[in-house]
C-alpha cells in the first residue's frame, strides 16, 4: 500500500506544476478578455469622439462661414449680384437647418463624450448661433435695418469667440 501512496504523491508532484501552469493561464485568460474588450470599448470611444467632434465642428464652422458671407457679400457688398444674394441665402438656410436638426444630437454628443466644460462652451456657442439667426430675420422682416446690421455685426463678432473657444478646446 505504501508503493501505491509513493507513487500517487510522485504521480501529483509530476502534474502539479501542469496543473499550476493551466490554471495561471486560465486566470490571465479570463482577465485579459476582460482587458482586452475594456481597450477594445476606450479605442470605439476614442474613434467616436473624434467622429462626432468632426462632423459638429464642420457645420459649425459652415455656420460661421455663411455668416460671413452674409455680412460681407450680401449685406456689405454693392457687386453682388440677386443670383449671388440668392445662393448665400439658400446657403445659409440649409446650414441653419443642419444645425437646427442636429442640435440634440450634438448636445447628447457633447455630454457623452466630452466634459462640463466643452458642455458650457457648446451651449454659449447654440445660443450665438440663435441669437444670429434672429437678428437676420429681423433684418429681413424690415425695420431698423441699419441698426439691425450693426447688430448683426456684434453678434456675429461674438459668435466667430465663441466658435473658436468650443472648437480648440482640447478634446
């Protein structure tokens, strides 16, 4: 009986650093699924933030474009043409949409993804966008036009700071 226990213990001494070994590597196994699905989530996260911050900086940055042109070109000019006045115009009002139409979605992106901060600067930037887009409908339903377009001028002054601040925040 003795031999019969010898040889189990050396039987158990042979396969115990098998086993040790296997079970190591099942434990870094189950850990580095973990691991690696955690990175995997930290890199989509990264690729949509960069995604998303791309797509809102370019129509804000339309936005701020097409103001331009309607101070300068179509408001401040005397050689632009009615087909010219025209195409600004439309211009600004499929910019305006996009911007109107995306402004939940921009602003569930902002606060997703990004910080207080950024969050802050988002809203500032929404609201001198509305604000511009308010005087331009005053201007176009009459009244005090040239106050109006000092107005319009201000606030679109303010507009291109507050652009640029939520759009060079580090993200």
């Amino acid at each position: 009986m003795s031999d019969w226990l010898t040889h189990l213990f050396h039987s158990f001494a042979d396969q115990a650093g098998a086993w040790f070994v296997g079970i190591i590597l099942a434990i870094l196994g189950l850990f580095s699924a973990r691991l690696v699905e955690k990175i995997r989530f930290a890199l989509n996260r990264a690729d949509a933030r960069a995604k998303y911050y791309e797509e809102m900086a370019i129509d804000i940055s339309h936005f701020v474009f097409i103001i331009d042109r309607l101070v300068k070109v179509y408001f401040g000019s005397t050689w632009a043409s009615d087909d010219d006045k025209s195409a600004i115009a439309l211009e600004y009002n499929e910019v305006m949409n996009t911007l109107s139409r995306k402004e939940y979605v921009y602003r569930s992106w902002v606060q997703r993804f990004w910080d207080k901060k950024t969050a802050n600067a988002f809203d500032l930037t929404m609201d001198k966008i509305k604000a511009v887009d308010h005087l331009l409908i005053l201007i176009n339903e009459g009244g005090d036009k040239k106050g109006d377009l000092e107005k319009l001028d201000t606030a679109f002054r303010d507009l291109r700071q507050s652009a640029c601040s939520l759009l060079t925040i580090p993200v």
